[in-house]
C-alpha cells in the first residue's frame, strides 16, 4: 500500500529555517519526507540532512524514494538520542534543525500499527515497532489510578474517570485487545448525550494512551535543551506541535532559553550567570493558512515556534 503524508506548515517551516545551500542540517521527524525534500532541494552538494526516525517503516520509505541523494543521511533513531547520530558522523554542531512532532498519515493509517480509533487493528501505537511496551500494556496493567490520570492529562477528558473505571472493569473480565475493543468500552463509559458531541468520544483516550506509550512529552522536555547546544550560532531551531500540551512545554523552554539571568529582583548581584542562548523568532505561534486547514484537516491544530542560536 502506498501510505502518503502531507507536510504540514511546509513553506512556512522552510522560510524559518533560512537554508543555507551548503548547511548542515537535521530533519529530527523524518516521516514519509515532506519536509527533508523541500529542505534537500534548497542545498547544494556541499550541504547536508540528517534525517531520523524512530519507526523503521519511515526510514525504509524513505530509502527507497532516495536511493542516490548523496546529501541525505538516515538515521533509525529517537530524536532525543540525536547527539550520538551526529557523533558517528563526526558533526559538532548544524545550521538548522526541525522536529514536525506526532504520528504521520501512514502510521494513522495503517490498522496494524493501532493507532487509530476508526480502524480495527492490535492496541499498539508504538513509533518505535522495537520497542516493548504497547498500549495494550497499558490498557490492561495500568492501575485505575494511573489510567484516570494519565486520560485526563494528556488527553483532556472529562469523563477520564468513568473511562478508567470501565475499562478496568472490563479487562477483568478479558483482556481489552485491540482498538474496536477499546472504542466499545469507551463509548459505554461516556453517557450517550454527551457522545453526540465533541467528536469521536474515543478521539481524547486514544491520544492519551499514543503520548504515554511514546514518552512524547518527557522526550519533547529532553530534547530542546539539547537541540540549542548543538546549533551554530545563527541555527535555527523550528517545532510543529499539534496538542497544547507540546505547544506549552515549547513556549516556555523557548522563554527560558531566551533569558539572561534568573535572579529573583531582590538580589542585589546575579548569582546564577544564566545568559541567553536563544533569540525566539516566533513572537506568537505560527499557524496554518485558511487554505492549508480546509485541505489538510491536520494542520488545524498546528503551531510552530522558532528560535535562533545566539
Ligand atoms: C508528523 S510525522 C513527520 C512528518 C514529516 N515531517 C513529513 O513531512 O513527512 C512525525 C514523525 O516523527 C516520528 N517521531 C515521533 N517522535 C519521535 C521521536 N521521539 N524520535 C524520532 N522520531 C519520532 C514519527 O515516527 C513520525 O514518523
């Protein structure tokens, strides 16, 4: 099957990366590669992308597309472990990166990997196929509690309670397997009234169960810091976010990064010698287009922050 992704906030991400033909950069989110090829098309021989992904079904895609592009480098990879791919390289430091955060199309639309509410498929949801734990472990293991906890932080749900008492209920009965199951318990919590509004009543659980199963926001949190160290002065470090959850943590480490010292006002000399490694270039988030929303429905929740290394 031919699973295809349409880059979202594209020219727009390209615009703030402010190539240089003969760069290096780093494609942190690889994907099906819409955004490594624009990025590849605005170097020249010299210049050079690093392109990661932890999910190997991205990176084998890829290879294919570009069996001979001398300038693109793939790495099977977490993000946050991007120090040690470009240590094997021999690179210190890039001229620009960008991370297009979550899942892609073709992992949404691929049953199998479980990602989606509307297809029935195994309770994955790993990015990374080599990693252990699924969300059917969580599903099934998870106390109460930490399903309850888990539901309302990451993915925003009222009835987060309900949801964790059913299904805890339910998989003492039989283990809740794939997502068709998943689903019917979830709409047996939610009361019918409230199911008629606010989209799929599955949409909210099922993004809370894919952010715990990836670690994404522990790995969103480890990254930037690191991202900035390894920016050459003038680098541009550009993230797409599509939950308010990963625009936040970006907002206020970006804020941070941006900021001398940190001394409370009383005192009367700095004791903290913080100086600022950022300039933030987004002064709020950039976002899609009218036209970008009406033909990409995905793009209606992204946000994309920039800052440049001083
Ligand atoms: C939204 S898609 C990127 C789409 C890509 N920009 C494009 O235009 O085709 C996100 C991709 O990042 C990968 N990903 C998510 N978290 C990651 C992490 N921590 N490390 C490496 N890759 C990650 C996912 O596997 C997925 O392929």
């Amino acid at each position: 099957m031919d699973y295809t992704h349409q880059a979202v906030l594209l020219e727009e991400a390209i615009e703030y990366l402010n190539i240089k033909e003969d760069g290096i950069y780093l494609d942190g989110t690889l994907g099906r590669a819409g955004h490594s090829s624009e990025i590849l098309k605005n170097l020249s021989e010299e210049g050079k992308l690093i392109a990661v992904d932890r999910d190997t079904a991205a990176i084998e895609a890829v290879k294919k597309r570009f069996p001979d592009e001398e300038s693109l480098i793939l790495a099977h990879s977490n993000f946050q472990d991007f120090d040690q791919v470009l240590a094997e390289l021999g690179i210190e430091a890039v001229d620009g990166m960008l991370f297009d955060l979550g899942v892609s199309s073709p992992q949404l639309d691929n049953p199998e990997r479980g990602f989606s509410y509307q297809k029935e498929g195994p309770l994955d949801m790993r990015m990374n196929p080599k990693q252990k734990l699924t969300a059917g472990d969580i599903v099934n293991n998870y106390s109460q509690a930490e399903l309850e906890k888990i539901i309302t932080e990451y993915g925003e749900e009222n009835w987060a309670a309900r949801i964790a008492e059913f299904i805890v209920k339910m998989r003492a009965e039989e283990e809740i397997k794939t997502t068709s199951d998943l689903v019917e318990v979830i709409k047996a919590a939610i009361p019918k009234a409230v199911r008629r509004s606010g989209g799929h009543p599955a949409r909210r659980t099922f993004q809370a169960l894919r952010i715990e199963t990836n670690n994404e926001l522990e790995q969103l949190k480890n990254l930037i810091d690191k991202a900035v160290d390894y920016l050459k002065p003038g680098g541009r470090l550009v993230i797409i976010t599509f939950h308010s959850l990963e625009d936040r943590i970006v907002k206020h480490k970006f804020r941070n990064l941006a900021k001398d010292c940190t001394c409370p006002p009383d005192f009367p000399i700095c004791v903290c010698d913080k100086e600022a490694k950022v300039k933030v270039i987004t002064r709020s988030p950039v976002q899609a287009s009218k036209e970008e929303k009406e033909s990409n429905p995905r793009s209606r929740s992204a946000k994309m922050r920039a800052a440049e290394k001083i």
